[in-house]
C-alpha cells in the first residue's frame, strides 16, 4: 500500500522539486502540492495523505505551524514533517510544539528525506505529553548552551587555583572542608571567595554557583578533557 504524501511549500520550484524526487519511488504516491497553508489544509481534507511535507514560512512567517496544528485537530493519525531552509532551534521548538513528527532541511539529501519519510509513516503519532516532553527538553538544551556560554565568559579571568576552589563551592563544600583538603586556613579560603566575587562583579558566587550547577558545567568540561 503506498504511503499518500502532499507537499506545501510557498517556492514552486521547491515543492516541485520534492515531488519529483518522491513520485519516482515506488512506495510514495505524491496526492498534491500546494504554495501555501491555506490550500494545504482544503487539500489535505479531500486526500486525506498519511503525510505532509509542511514548509514553515508561507503566506506569513508560521503559517506552516497554524497548518499543522489545523490539520492535526481533524486528521491526528497524519505524520507532518515539517520543512526548513537551515536548522533553527526556535523553528524546531515550535515545530514539536504545533504536533509534527519531524523535521528536514531543505538541502538533505534525496536519501535522508525518503528515509525520514518511511520512518514517519511507520511511527506512532506523538501524544501532546511527548510533544510537551521534547519541546522542554529542546528548550532545557538551548538554555543550557546559553548557560555554557555565560560560564565559559564568566570563568576567563579566573586563574586555576580559583577555579579549583569554586569547582569545590558548586559540589557544595564548606569552607572549613576546603581548607583542609587545600591545606590551607579557613580564611584564606573565604579571602579566595572574596577576591573571585570581585573578578566575576556581575553575579554573586551564589548566583555563579547556581549558573554552573545548572549546566552541569565542570561535569561537561570534565569529559571534554578525556
């Protein structure tokens, strides 16, 4: 049995492009293309494909994401692959969130987008609580990034030594414990913290503290050192 696919993308170039790839396999049969999400919603109503190939720009910015979310709320069971010209993490954010399986670039390959659409086809539809999941565990991996980048700048004054004692603090050390596996007084420790809040000046070390326990940041830094 052919899995039914429509295409929707606002360059007729494209959306020609993709059909002319997928008709010649044997597999697929291509029910229609349509340039925008307007048309793609009357058309996936009376051909009712097993699944879409969904551009995210159309007539307006998101339109392919309204579309999605349209079609989905009458045709759950139809897989939505949603198409992008570069990989954004915002675009992929909002692409799970509206209910699509997957998404593609533009530029994959003839292999990758045959592949990706066999894999869809085969798949269980997401249900809104995965959706939600990966939506919030993309989101958690762009904030931790974020999260890496402020420590990376944060840390770069810092000599060794003070990063040692500050690696210590996020494992939630005492000072009196870092004293005596420093091998030094208790308040040279606090005078380290002291002299590290002032190179940092922006966060107090409580705040650095939570930044980098956030993203597990001397975790990461660990494995990129083995």
């Amino acid at each position: 049995m052919s899995i039914k696919i429509l295409i929707a993308d606002d360059m007729f170039e494209v959306a020609d492009h993709f059909a002319f790839i997928l008709q010649n396999e044997p597999d697929f049969e291509v029910v229609g293309t349509v340039n925008s999400a307007t048309d793609c919603i009357k058309v996936a109503k009376n051909t009712t494909p097993d699944i879409i190939l969904m551009d995210i720009q159309m007539e307006t910015d998101g339109a392919g994401f309204y579309a999605t979310k349209t079609i989905l709320s009458y045709m759950p069971d139809t897989k939505i692959i949603m198409l992008t010209a570069y990989n954004d993490t915002q675009n992929i954010l909002s692409a799970f969130e509206a209910g699509a399986t997957d998404f593609l670039e533009k530029k994959s390959s003839i292999v990758e987008v045959i592949n990706t659409i066999k894999e869809a086809a085969v798949s269980k539809p997401f249900s809104k609580t995965i959706n939600r999941t990966i939506v919030d565990e993309l989101a958690n991996l762009k904030k931790n990034q974020k999260n890496i980048l402020i420590c990376a700048n944060l840390l770069s004054p810092l000599s060794s030594r003070d990063i040692a004692i500050l690696k210590k603090l996020c494992e939630g050390k005492k000072y009196k414990d870092i004293a005596s596996e420093e091998f030094i007084e208790e308040s040279t420790v606090r005078s380290k913290v002291n002299k590290i809040s002032k190179k940092i000046g922006k966060y107090s070390i409580r705040e650095l503290i939570n930044i980098i326990n956030s993203c597990d940041f001397f975790e990461l830094l660990a494995q990129y050192d083995e």
